[in-house]
C-alpha cells in the first residue's frame, strides 16, 4: 500500500500558499511604482517590437534593415524605434510613450544622440511619435505631424497598419536625409546598459521572506504529527525530494521544493521583462539601443 507522508492537515495550508505566491507574484509585476524613466514593456528585440500582431514578417524585416541602415549611416547616429502595443489602460499614450523611450535608452549616450520612438495604440486608435532633443532640428513637432496625419492616418483608417508604419518610417528617414545627415557613421556601437529595476527585486524579497517564515511555521507545528516518515523510510528514500517513479516525497522536501519555487518566482517577478516577447536579441545583428533616453516631449500624435 502507498504511503503518503505529507500530514493531512499540511495539504490545504501548501494550497493555500501555492495560491498566495501566484497572486504575490502578479501583484509584484503589475502593481510596480510608475515611473517615466522605466519602459512598462519588455526589454526591445529589435527596432521594431510589435505587441499587436499587426505587422506582417516581411514588413518587419524591411522595417528593421532600413533602421539599421539609418543608424549606420548617419553621423550623428540616429535610431528610431517602433512599438505597437493594443492598448495603454488608464495611461496616457504621451506618458506611456515617454516612459518606452525613456526605459528603452533609445539613442546614443554621446552627447548628441538623436533619436525618436514611433508608438501605437491599436485598441486606443492613437499613436505618437517621441522625439528626442537632438533631432528636434530634424524632426520638429509641425513637420512630424504633418507626416503622420499624410502617410499613417489614412492606411489607418483602412486598418492597412503595416503599411502606415512603413510609409511613415520612410518619411522620417527621407526627413532626415534632406538635411544633411549622411554621412557614414564613425561612433561605436554601444550595448544599452542593464536597469535590474531595484525596486522590484526589493518587494520579492520582502514577499520571499514573509512566505518562508509561513512556510517554518507550518513545519514547526507539524512535527510533532504521527503520520510521517519512520526512520526506515527516511533512510530508503534518502531526503531525494520529488521524483522516484511517482512515489511521494516527505513533507520536510516538499516543503524545500516549495520554499525554492517560492524564491525563484518572488525573484522574477520583480522583473519588469517578464512577457512572452523576451529581451533577449531576435536574431541577426542587432545589438540593441546606444543607451541614450534623451526625450524631453518632442514630438506629435494624433488618433484615427
């Protein structure tokens, strides 16, 4: 007969705290502290990052070798990005594009980092263009709007968004070209630098250590419990943890199993790159933003 030597009145209290760690967890990364200088979505993977779905592949492998292209040859390098998200809640869309280009370091970290940040809303039916102080001379707030209500709006309307942001790209990049920068590019290609979000590590922890002291007292009150383990038991199984063949573990492993998870999720999910479009790079030769972030409010935006 199967032994099962997890104390019966141990079982709804492990529920119950498998429970409260995913609900820890979700608040740890949807509860964070706004902040404009932290972008709310996942580290970039490219200079285009479509959350919606609405650009097609070969769309945004034309998009990304144009970009890539532009920073190249130009000198001061400039970068623009795209995002396309579906919505941004109870945020305003100049906020919550502020804080993407901001987070995201668009630009280089010389002083002159020009740079911009093409942002959509699909759901919300806005969009806005942040451009950073450096290419204002370029890419002024009447010129960028201009450019958007004549080449984004209309595909818009015709829910034709790929094709929106294409044209538009290739008016900020032809924009540009007519005055003056391109010239080859000399600056070196810098990797963004890493922003670990202290904060939300911190709330983890607190979370982590809070859960674990629960978990000690559930030990401790379970000890003096008839039903576990003899010595005999302990001795075959060898303190193993999970695994065997299905057969159960001691409460003692399973508790240290749970204490494990418990660390590993308090831990990331403070992290604010947690989402199905990881940070890590799509492939290719991108090496991601200069680390710039430049963005004092320039720029248009408008809805369809």
């Amino acid at each position: 007969m199967k032994r099962n030597f997890l104390p019966r009145q141990l079982k709804p209290l492990l529920i119950i705290l498998a429970i409260l760690v995913a609900g820890l967890t979700a608040f740890s990364q949807e509860n964070q502290p706004w902040s404009q200088n932290t972008s709310p979505l996942p580290p970039p993977t490219g200079f285009v990052n479509d959350y919606a779905g609405v650009i097609d592949p070969a769309t945004k492998q034309a998009l990304e070798t144009k970009l890539k292209n532009l920073k190249d040859t130009t000198n001061p390098s400039v970068e623009i990005a795209v995002a396309v998200v579906k919505t941004t809640g109870e945020r305003a869309i100049f906020d919550y594009s502020l804080a993407v280009a901001r987070g995201w370091k668009i630009g280089s970290v010389d002083d002159d980092n020009p740079s911009a940040l093409l942002f959509i809303a699909i759901d919300d039916r806005k969009y806005l263009t942040q451009v950073s102080k450096d290419l204002e001379d370029e890419l002024p707030d009447g010129v960028v709007g201009s450019l958007q209500r004549q080449f984004l709006v209309p595909e818009f309307k015709k829910a034709n968004y790929a094709k929106g942001i294409s044209d538009t790209i290739d008016a900020y990049i032809a924009t540009i070209r007519n005055k003056g920068n391109t010239s080859g590019n000399s600056n070196t290609v810098r990797q963004p630098s890493s922003d670990s979000g202290s904060g939300g590590a911190f709330f983890g922890l607190f979370c982590c250590a809070g859960i674990i002291l629960i978990v000690i007292v559930i030990l401790i009150a379970s000890r003096g419990n008839k039903g576990g383990p003899s010595a005999s038991d302990r001795n075959r199984w060898g303190g193993g943890g999970f695994g065997g063949g299905g057969r159960s573990s001691s409460g003692g492993d399973i508790a240290s199993a749970v204490i494990g998870g418990i660390i590993g999720a308090a831990l990331s999910g403070g992290s604010s790159s947690s989402s199905s479009d990881s940070g890590s790079s799509s492939g290719g030769d991108w090496g991601g933003f200069g680390g710039g972030g430049d963005f004092g409010g320039g720029g248009a935006g408008g809805d369809w």
